[in-house]
C-alpha cells in the first residue's frame, strides 16, 4: 500500500541535515549552558549559532531578539501573558482575531478571569480578519493586539503589513503566531511591524521540544516560568540543547529552500483540490482558493453528509494521514472554534479533515489520494443516514441547495430534540 | 513501521471497518433515528420482527468510528432477541461487546442503545396492544 | 590533560541505550501525539510506555498520575501555580522551605505578585527543615506545602516522610521537588505522602526537553499553559516525543542501576572530601558530612580567602568541570540563597564550589582532582589580598577561629564602605 | 572536544591564568584597597611612584576571573604613567585593552580604576604638597 503523509501541520520529519546536526548535543556535548566550564562553553556557542538561524528566518536584527521556549504553545502564552503582566499599570485590554490558535484564546481567558478584558475580533467568511472592527477595537488600555499569519485549520493568510500599520498608529505592540507559515511562507518582523513573532521549528522538519519568540527590543514583556535566569531572564529552565541546534539548522534550511518549497506544495495543493472537486460531489474547501490568500501547504475540506473522523480512519487504513478538524484538538469532541468563526454550518464543520502538504509529498500520491478519498466518501455515505435521507430529499444539501427538504441542521435539531450547534 | 497503531482496539476497528448490519431492514416493523447534540452524531436503526423478537436490525450511522463500530455490534447483539430483551438492552452490553471504548466515546454507545430503543418504540407505537405487556417487561408472546 | 567533568547536578550525557531509543523518533515516527493516525497512535504508544518507566521509577499506582512538561523547573511552576490556581476558593497560602530551588521560590514570588500569601519555614545550619515551625506555619488556608528531597546546592536530604506525616495530619497537599534526588535516592511518592512529585531526566542520563510531574489523583491542580488538550488537559503543547521516550528508558536504567550508582559515588564521595581536607586548610563542606543524611553525589565547599569563580575558571582549564555557587543561577552574581538560609559566613559563601558525582567517575579521576585542586587554592591564594592579610594576623579565619585580626566580613565592609551582606 | 571554549576571551583568559604584576610592591608609596560590596570582590594595588611617575604597580586580587584580569591589566596600564595622568585613568581603559568583559562583569574594570586611585590617593595623603596640582589636573612636576 502507498502512504502519503498528508498532516504537515501536526508536526514533519527532522531532516537528516538536523539529525546530524542534533547528534553530538546529547552524549557529547552535553553540558548544561548555564555552566561556566568548557561543557556549558561549548554549548552556549552552539545556541548562539542557532538564534542566528532563527533570526535570519524571520529577519529579525539581532540573534538577541529571539527567545528560546518549550513550543509553539508556551511562546503564545510568553506573548499574551508576559506582555499582559508586565503592561499591567498602562492597562489591562487586549485585542485578538476570532480564529487565533487555541493557546492564544485560552490564554487569553485565563487572563480574563484575572480582570483583563479582551476583544474578539471577527473574520470573513474566508478567515480574514475586518481591518475596520480591529481599529475600533484598539483602546488606550490596550497593551496588546494578536493576529496570526496564517491560519492553522483553514490556511488564510492574514493581511498582517496593515494590521502591523494599524498597530504603528495607535502605538500598540503587535504579536504574529507565524507557527502556521514560518518555513512555507516569508516572515519579515520588520515588515509586519511585529513586536513579537513566534514559530516552531518541528512545523519546517525541524524537533520537537523548542519553541521561538522574538521580541524587539522595544517591547516589554516579564517572563512566565520562573526560576533561574536562561534566556536573558525571561524563560527558565534548563535549555533543550539538541533540539535549539536542530530547530537553528532546519531554519537555515527552511530559508534556502522556501521558494522550491512553495512552488512544489502550490503544485499539488492545486492538483489535489481540483481532483477532489472533480471526483466528489458536495464538497466544499473552506478558506480561500488556493492562491495568494492562502498558504501553499493547507486544504481544509467539508464533505457533505459524512463526518470527519471516519473519513480520518479510513484515509489512514488506506495509508493516508490526514488530521480532523483542528489538528491541535482532535482529541476533544468540539468542533474547530475557527469554523465557528467563519460561520461554516455546523453540518459542514463536523464533517471536516484537513489536508496538509510538504516537500515529501509527488503527484502520484495526490493522485492516489483523490482516487482513494473518492472511494471512503462512497462508503461512508453509503452508510450514511443523511445521504440517503438528501437523496430521498427529507434533507437538502448546504453547499449546492437543491431547494428541497429541510437543511441538516434542522433535521438533527429535530431528532436529537436539541439545536445542533 | 511494520505493526498497524490503530485509534480504537482490533473489535472496534473491525466493526468499523467490516460493519454488520449496514443499510436499511426493507418494510421495516420499527424504525429509529436520533440524534446526538454534543457531537452531532446521528443513528438510524432499523427492526424486522417476527412473533415477538427482532429477526433482522440494520443500522445507518452518520457519526465516528466508535459510533458506526456500536451501531454494528449494537445490531449484532439485539438479532433474536425478544421485544422485552431488546427493551432491556444496556449499551453497556455494546460496550464489552466491543472490548471497550475510550471514555470519550461511550456516549456513541448510548446513542446505539437510544436508537435501538427508538426503533422499539416505534413499533410499538404502531402496535398499542403490545405496551401494556412490555411495560411489565415480561416476555411478549403474539 | 585529564578530564573529569564533576558536575553532574547541572546536566548528564545521555546514554547509549537512551539515544538509540530516541532515534526513531525523529525521522521514522516522527508523528505528532495528538493525531488520530498511524504516525500519531505509534507516538502515543511509546509515550504510554514512558509513562510507565517513569511511574516505576517513583513507584507511582499507575502512568494516568503522570504528566509530562518541558523541564524541572516547567514541573515546579505547574505543581505551585498549578495547584494554588486549582485551589483559590479554598485558600491563597502556601508554605515552602528556604532552601528550595529558584523555579519553587520565583514561582511562589510571582503568586505573591498576585495576592497569595507565603511561609517561608527555615533550616538548620545543616540545610534540614524545622518541622516544629512547619508544623506551625500551616493554616486552614494553606494549600500546598513544598518541601524538596534533596538540596540541590549542599546535597541535604529532607525527612520527606516526616513532613509528609505532618501535611497528611493537616490534610493539605504536599508537593516534593525530586530533581536533585531522583535516579540516584529512592523516590517513593506513597512512602513520602506526596501529592506531587517532579523530576528531570537530564540528571540521570536521560535527555534534556522533557520534564516529569506525578500527581496523585485526588490533587486538584489546572494548567498554567494554556491551548491544546494534551496531557488530559493539564499541559498544552505539542509533546517532545523523542525526549520522553528516551527519558522513560533514563528512568528504567536508574531505577535498576540505582544500588550501584549509589555506592559508587558515595565511595568517590568520601575520597574526595577526605582527600581535599587533608590536603587543603581552611576548607569547608556545607551540608551534612557524606552519610545518610547527605545525597552521595553532591560536595559544596567553601575554600577560605579565595573567590569562586576563579576556582571554577582554574579547574576548567585543568580539564575539571565543576559548578560555581548554585549551579542553575551561575550567571547571576548573587550568592545562593540557600547558603544565606543556612547562616554561611558571606565571605565563605564567595569561595563556594560544587562538585557532583557520576557513574563515570573513577578512584583516579578523584586523586587527580584532589591534587589538582591543591594546586589550584595555592594559586589563587597566592594572589589573594586576603590570605596575605589573614597571614599577618589582620583579618581571622571563619573556618578555624585563630583568635587574632577582624573578621572577613569586617574588613569587607570596612573597605567597601558597606556591609558585605 | 577538540577546541577549547572560554566564559572571556583570550586576552582575559590569559591576563586571568598569567597575571603580570601579581604581589606587593617593597615599600609600596601607596596602596589601596577597595571592596564591591555588590559582588565581594577585594582588589588590593600598590604603587611605587618616583619623580612623579608611576615607576612600578602591583595587585591583589580575591575575585573573579574577570577581577583578576582587569587588576592584572590595570597595573599594565598604569606603569609609567604621571600621577596626573593615572588620576585620569577610567575603567573604560581596561575594558578596551582586555577586548571587552561581559556587561555584568563591567564593574570589575571599575573596581580596579578605585584601587587605583585609592593607592593614588594614598600617596597624595603622604605627599599634601602635591593636592593642589593634582587637583588641576596638570601634570605635576617633582
Ligand atoms: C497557529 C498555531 N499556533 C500555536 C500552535 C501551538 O504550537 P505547538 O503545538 O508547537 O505547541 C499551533 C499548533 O498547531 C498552531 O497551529
Ligand atoms: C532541585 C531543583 N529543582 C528544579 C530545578 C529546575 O530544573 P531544570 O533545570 O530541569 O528546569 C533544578 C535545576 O537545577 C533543581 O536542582
């Protein structure tokens, strides 16, 4: 059987230039950097060496910008919070996009219960953030406005220059998640006008266990995990030495290799969308067309009258990986608040995978993937009430109305006895 | 990797997979569809039944892989079994049919036993002479 | 030149049998924990496994008690933060030993920040708890007690079970941070009655980027990072997979390891402290002598009329890797506070090393390093105002009172202008 | 490991492990002594001055590596220079000659320039006459 890797997003391979790399920093060059001795020397060097990869990726000034953490998650709860906390006197207002990634929501509540107050602000039905809502939303309490570059679930590319130069003007700092583009997409801090900007390198084949923030020097921000003084004394902990060497490589890597990168994903994100539309029937893509509003990697598919983790399991005994609704929440039963933000039908947002490309990835695969996806929806809408039900014309489609029979939603209302939603 | 990691254990999986009882029992006696508002999962099953026990039940499930493997095991388990039996029906019984289910997925079971417990109401709305019996779960004979 | 790394309480090579358990992790399975296909069941599995080596490891009931962060000092900011938020209605005070590592005694500083309320209990010059003022320090608010095993500085071990009775009599939930102990002193959480338990594998011979925390069922604790579900929802983040996997293998090497490792290094222990006594005058251990009351891998000394830092700096360059003050806040210029906790004279607290232990360290590596370090204290005390002072009966000993000349910390402050402390 | 790391460079690590002008000067003219009450470091100079010059300048140190460089490079510094002109002398100086020390290290290069002049002013106690000049900051003439 083929496998295709199609859950770039959940995390990639370390390539073998970062493996080698990685090597010596476990049994070698061990040392912890914090030591004074030849052992800490050593490694301190190697970290310095990787904040310069870093920092060329995003180009950012100096390697004293970037900040190492555990992951892409605490780097938006050290944005959110370390910002919050150490604003705390200017005032206690932030402002976020509605589709922001679960660590920033949920930092953000928990600084809620805390007595900040935070505005939410809304999407298009593509994902893209009202430029207008957000100037108005910007009070001189705000000490913080966060919006990601790209989208995790629906790939929508955020038009963040004008959200930077709306930030300039109203002198609020600005913090980009780029955990969803860094690697597949230019990040320029200086051009985003990004008082901090976070990524992860296990999304471009770097490891697991490291996470970046860079922060211009002109931005305050306290630390959040207390303890000795790493990091400039804004993150302690022991430094994951491997993995900071590793992630340095795969930036450097992931720089040299972007354009190549994007045109090969373009490619078959293109070929894989239109093999879908043609082959299936009731399928719809949500975020926008692949093109410049969207980034090269991510498909994000509703198939009508099925649901997502069946989908998901029969892609995967078919040696396809795919990952269902937000890749970060699969395991709990929701669905993806983004699809909620977009206002996709609840009907539409249940019966969603997400698709996501990288460099491994050929036109054979894709095309295997189309034929094989083909054939799970045949099945599962074989053994799906709805499907027979919308052929009966009980209920209608949402995504090509017929004009007949009552919508999804308001059929599984009426048996379940409750609003699906 | 050589070994196959599977979500939910080799019954479950199988069940998915390979599921009995798919489709529709044609001219019904009972027929069952509900609905799961936390998860948005639908059931439909489906009874033939002849002198007081379910000869045939088929199932349409629109829901996870653990809520399509508990309408088949569900089905599964209820073939011969009396109205009064199938009353009785527990989805606990689905659930050890199944070897198990994640904590997170034993509402898929319930939905299979509400299912099933609609489809019984149904018919049983269609043949009233029967309530009084089966509310004194005895064994009903026709 | 010989080298002797002597300080393994800051870091430890990772095994052989340890990397080779990581590798896969990192370009075969590479999958991320949280997705539902091949690549993330594989992970999931082998996370499962960890879990349990780590259980063991502690004799923790079951893997479910146990959570995995990014590193110790991540494990000690979730077990306070972690519970105090858990536990607002109840009460908003905690109670903590002196001597507890900078990751507890920030966290708990950051709590106060915020309107919790703490007790400090104090040691005896021996670095041991008082337990009548324990006793006395919780109230009807408190709601975690934090007591260490083992002192990461002077090597004391606490009488966890002791302090566990107490918490237990108190009904209030006790929070043991195993980090200096754990892989080298049996760690049993039922015998100590502890509610919480953390510990790092990079101190046993497992990998840096993962931290470890065992919770017992009935202790209420929230997450501090927010985002994802995973690690049932007590810590976001995508999982360093190959670091907890080869942390769980650390785990089951030490437990099995554990008898030998401990006689090993008491033996070393003892011929080093005897062999740098009898070779050097004026010169202190700080905690408990080698013994039962002592961890086997750890010696602090204090050397009189010299600095630190150039004992560090004169070791490093003969091929012996040593700490210099506490070993995780060795960039900061501020002496320990756990040498201030335990009354040192501020003048021996400045000539403060440590050396630690490991299984790799011979009888040979010892004798080289006592005599090297002979040579080393001639050297700096050659150069030292203060030895040359003490010798003309100016300034006295700390360590051996002579009866002549000010004190140290007299002259110190005489000639500053300001007190030494 | 194959190169050699080190927490300063070169020209500190090697003003650390070989200091020039370590010890007392016989008969010293003056000598300061000052301490940082911050960090504990005691530095410790000893100057011989003849015909207005510093002719010879000695230093102990109980410090850091950086301590220790910075004294060993101060007396370098200061050899053969007129009281005036060493009454001029800044940290700065020692920090350029040592190619830079790490910020949280800067105070050393300071405590050496305070010994220094506290040996200096030593001297000028044992020599009133010469208060006056000193303080113009001219060159003072023997
Ligand atoms: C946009 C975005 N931000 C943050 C995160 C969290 O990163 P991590 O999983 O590395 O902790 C994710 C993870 O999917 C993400 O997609
Ligand atoms: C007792 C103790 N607790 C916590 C920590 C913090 O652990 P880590 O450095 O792994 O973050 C240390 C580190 O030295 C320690 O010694």
């Amino acid at each position: 059987m083929r496998h295709v890797f199609l859950d770039h997003q959940s995390s990639t391979p370390v390539l073998p230039e970062v493996f080698d790399a990685m090597k010596p920093f476990f049994m070698e060059a061990f040392g912890n950097p914090s030591s004074l001795h030849q052992h800490g020397l050593r490694v301190r060097d190697a970290m310095k060496k990787a904040r310069q990869q870093m920092a060329a990726l995003i180009n950012a000034d100096s390697e004293e910008e970037i900040f190492f953490t555990s992951d892409g998650t605490e780097s938006s709860n050290l944005a959110i919070k370390g910002v919050a906390y150490a604003n705390e006197r200017k005032g206690k207002h932030l402002v976020v996009s509605a589709t922001e990634h679960p660590s920033v929501m949920q930092s953000v509540e928990f600084l809620e219960k805390q007595g900040w107050t935070c505005t939410r602000v809304s999407v298009d039905p593509e994902g893209l953030i009202n430029l207008e809502e957000l100037k108005a939303a910007i009070t001189p309490q705000t000490v913080l406005v966060a919006v990601h570059h790209v989208n995790h679930d629906i790939g929508t590319i955020e038009p963040i220059v004008e959200v930077g130069r709306i930030c300039a003007e109203k002198n609020v700092p600005l913090y980009v998640d780029c955990e969803a583009s860094a690697g597949w997409l230019p990040v320029d801090v200086k051009q985003f006008g990004a008082a901090l900007v976070s990524f992860s390198p296990h999304r471009f084949y770097g490891p697991k266990g490291v996470g970046v923030l860079y922060r211009n020097k002109k931005a305050r921000i306290v630390s959040i995990m207390h303890g000795g003084v790493q990091e400039g004394g804004r993150r302690a902990g022991t430094e994951n030495v491997p993995a900071i060497v590793g992630g340095g490589v795969a930036a450097e890597i992931a720089l040299r290799e972007m354009p190549t990168r994007i045109e090969h994903t373009a490619t078959l994100q293109k070929r894989l969308w239109d093999g879908l539309k043609t082959n299936i029937k009731f399928i719809k893509l949500n975020g926008p067309e692949p093109g410049p509003m969207r980034v090269s990697t991510n498909l994000n598919l509703s198939t009508e009258f099925i649901e997502g983790e069946g989908q998901l399991l029969l892609c995967d005994m078919s040696g396809i990986a795919v990952a269902s609704g937000s890749s970060c929440v699969s395991k709990s039963l929701k669905i993806s608040h983004v699809l909620g933000a977009i206002g996709l039908d609840h009907a539409l947002a249940q019966g969603n995978i997400i698709m996501s490309l990288g460099k491994g990835n050929t036109a054979d695969d894709i095309d295997y993937v189309v034929e094989a996806f083909g054939k799970i929806v045949v099945k599962l809408r074989g053994m799906s009430p709805m499907w027979d039900e919308f052929e009966r014309g009980v209920i209608d489609s949402v995504i090509n109305p017929t004009g007949r029979g009552k919508s999804f939603s308001q059929h599984a209302a009426d048996i379940s006895g409750k609003a699906a939603h | 990797m050589s070994d196959t990691y599977t979500l939910y254990n080799q019954t479950v999986m199988d069940h998915f997979m390979n599921p009995r009882n798919m489709g529709d029992v044609k001219d019904a006696d009972g027929i069952g569809e509900v609905g799961a508002a936390a998860c948005g999962d639908i059931m439909k099953i489906s009874l033939k039944i002849k002198d007081g026990r379910i000869e045939d039940a088929r199932f349409k499930t629109f829901g996870c892989g653990s809520a399509i493997a508990s309408s088949s095991m569900a089905t599964e388990l209820i073939k011969g079994r009396t109205i009064a039996e199938a009353m009785n029906f527990s989805n606990q019984e689905v659930v050890d049919a199944l070897g198990g289910l994640p904590p997170v997925k034993i509402h898929c079971s319930v939905l299979a036993e509400e299912a099933l417990k609609a489809a019984l109401e149904d018919y049983v709305k269609k043949h009233p002479e029967l309530a009084a019996q089966i509310n004194k779960s005895e064994p009903v004979a026709v």
